[in-house]
C-alpha cells in the first residue's frame, strides 16, 4: 500500500480508538450506577435498572446506533455527530451487560462482610464503598476484560454511518486497491493487537486490585515466607 493509505488506516485506528475509550467509560459508568441500583432496598429502583438492563440487553447494538443517528433527530431534534451517536449506542447498550456483571459480583461478597457493616452502624453507602466494592471489583475485572474485547469488535459497526474508523478505512482501501485478502488481514492483525493490549493491561490492573486486599501474588509470598520464618524458628 501507499503511503497515503496507510495514513488512511491509522486515522481508523485512531478513530476506533477514541470510540472505545469514550464508550467504554460510559458502559463503565452505566455498570456501576445500574448494576449498584440492581442491589437497592427500594423495588422500584430495582425494577428501573432491571427494565433498563432488559430492554438494552434484548435490543441489536446495530439497530441501536441506526436509532440514535437517524431516529433521534427526527424524533427529538438532537442531530449528534457519528463519534457521540455511537459512542452514545455502543455505552448503553454494552454497558447494560455490565450491569449483571456488577450485581453479580457484589452479591458473590460474602453476607458476613455487610453484616460486620450494619454492626459498626455504617450507612448503606458507607457499606458499598468501604467493603462491598473494594471486594467485589477485582472479582468483576476478568468479565469485563471480555465486555471490553467485544466492545473493540463492536465499534465496526459505526461503519454504518460513514465513520471514518478502522473497519470503514479499510474498506476504502480495498475498493482502492481492489485487494480484499491482503487488506482485511491487516485489519485482522490490527484488532488482535489492540485486543492483546487491551487484555495485558486489564491482567495487570486485576493483580494489582487483589493485591490491594491481600488476595494477590505478592500477598501469598510474603505469608509463605512469614509461615517458613516461624516453622524454622520453632524447630
């Protein structure tokens, strides 16, 4: 390829990036704020996020950006550019699968964590933040690893709309070169490494969130070694 069109490329690489990044923290956001709500006392809150987690689950994260760029105007008068509109579709829609991953994590805390909370009368917010949520992020990190890898598969279909990201620039290119294989293997490659990125960081946050409570490897070492430190001292 040209220089000219592999500089077409890694504006579509940059273009998929900002995308997933900004849809990315607006799932994650959407995930605590639902999937906490999906723990509340109050049943009408629990219905709320459950409606919510129900209808964004049970709809195509396709059709959902066709609706917000094309439907929303008509319907309200909101024209958003493609980068908002599918940053808008892909958050709510994959931030509605991070909600379960949320309420699933926090209800895995063991019952006697809240219980020790209620008997040193700390408020229910005090509660999630002091002991459920330290506990239960780390345990969430792997699910949304995956959430995030589908996420990155998911920004193609912005393509749709005409923008410009990587699945787009790629076909612009191909239609230019009129070589199919060869393009869409670079593409290929191009998402697996970002999907490797992605997934070395995610692996590096977990070890050091669990480090954080005493579950990670360097923990387990140094209560090994305390542990051969007292057997050697009392043979």
């Amino acid at each position: 390829m040209t220089s000219g069109l592999w500089e077409l490329v890694l504006k579509g690489v940059w273009t998929t990036v900002q995308l997933l990044v900004l849809s990315a923290l607006l799932a994650t956001a959407v995930s605590f704020v639902v999937g906490v709500a999906r723990t509340h006392r109050l049943w009408i809150v629990r219905f709320l996020a459950g409606l919510y987690t129900e209808v964004f689950r049970g709809t195509s994260a396709l059709v959902m950006i066709f609706w917000v760029f094309f439907v929303l105007p008509v319907a309200f008068g909101w024209q958003l550019v493609p980068l908002w509109a599918g940053t808008l579709a892909l958050g709510l829609t994959y931030g509605a699968y991070g909600t379960e991953i949320v309420r699933g994590a926090l209800n895995a805390v063991d019952p006697a964590q809240q219980e020790g909370g209620v008997a040193l009368s700390f408020t229910p917010w005090q509660r999630m933040r002091l002991i459920l949520l330290p506990q239960a992020v780390p345990e969430m990190i792997p699910s949304f690893c995956n959430l995030l890898i589908e996420l990155l598969k998911g920004t193609a279909l912005v393509s749709v709309m005409g923008m410009g990201d990587l699945t787009f620039s790629a076909n612009l290119v191909r239609l230019a070169l009129q070589q199919s294989a060869e393009i869409y293997t670079y593409i290929l490659l191009i998402y697996f490494v970002i999907a490797f990125t992605l997934t070395r960081l995610m692996r590096g946050l977990e070890k050091r969130l669990k480090a954080g409570i005493g579950k990670g490897p360097a923990s387990t070492e140094s209560k090994r070694a305390r542990t051969v430190g007292v057997g050697g001292g009392v043979s």
